[in-house]
C-alpha cells in the first residue's frame, strides 16, 4: 500500500496502520483504517454510555474508572460467551463416548436412501397401451401379420391406475 498522506492522518489512524503492520498485514484497502476507526470510536462510545449510566445509577457527579471498569466487563460478558470448565467437558466426552458408534450398513462413502426415495434418480412414467380387439372381426389374424400384434387397434388409457412407473438404472454395454 502506498504510504502517501500519512502526515496528514490523524494520530488514531497511524495507531490503526501501526497494528496492521504488527501483524504483518501490508497489503490492504485504504478504507480498512477507516472501518477500524469506525468501529473503534462506537466501541469507546458505548462502553462510555454505560459507564454514565452506572455511574447515576450510583449516584455519582462524575464517571470514575470503576464505573468502566464495569462498563467494560458487561460489554466483554454480552459479546463472548466462557466455555464450561476443563472438567466438565472431560465429563460430557466420558459420556457420550460410551455410546457405540453405528455399524454401517453400506461400504465407504456417504450412505444414500433407497433408489425410490432419492428425488435426483431418474425415473419414468410409461403409458402401458390398452389392446382392444374388434367386436366385428372374428379370431383368425389377416395373413401376413403376427398374431398378439394389432396396432390399429391399440389405445393409450386415459386412467392413471393404468400408467406404470419405474426406473431406469444405468447399464454399461462394452
């Protein structure tokens, strides 16, 4: 980053620019010290509006160092939680560990749901064609045609209990 109007930053901007190069962070948008400050300047605002406010819940004339003090460790219990002691995390750890793990029932890889229920499996609706035989035309078949095969005659069911539904699964053909 250039370092042209540094001379004219105001002392808590180089403060901002001084801690980035303490953390070895040179390349970086002009805008970043600005946000720094930002945040920086409604930190110290809030922690001194609650120290006003403890200090005349006190009853005091005037904001002294315990009053932010306070202000401080309420903003640093609001914002970070603890974590449970060392102890009770070793306890929680004895106990959950006692539970087997599942057997697995597939091999290695995420297990999936069964073929029916994964909603990116292709699959298909067919129409099983109705075959309708003449009421007029006697049993024998025309000559030259294959018997079971009347074309002419078929009709697709406009009922869907008729429609069959099932999937196609991949086949390699070498």
């Amino acid at each position: 980053m250039a370092e042209g109007g540094e001379e004219d930053m105001p002392r808590d901007g180089k403060i901002v620019k001084e801690l980035l190069r303490s953390m070895s962070i040179d390349d970086y948008e002009p805008q970043v010290v600005h946000q720094f400050l930002e945040l920086w300047y409604q930190y110290v605002a809030d922690v001194l509006t609650d120290a006003q406010m403890y200090s005349e819940h006190a009853e005091k004339s005037v904001i002294d160092s315990d009053d932010i003090k306070l202000a401080i460790q309420s903003k640093v219990n609001f914002s970070f939680s603890q974590p449970p002691p060392r102890e009770v995390l070793l306890e929680l750890a004895r106990s959950r560990n006692k539970v087997p793990l599942p057997k697995s029932i597939s091999g290695c890889g995420i297990p999936l749901p069964p073929d029916q229920d994964i909603l990116i499996h292709p699959n298909y609706q067919l129409a099983v064609p109705k075959r309708q035989r003449e009421e007029t035309v006697d049993d024998e078949e025309p000559a030259g045609s294959n018997p079971g095969q009347n074309h002419d005659k078929s009709d697709f069911p406009q009922d869907p209990s008729q429609r069959v539904s099932f999937s196609l699964g991949t086949k390699d053909t070498k």
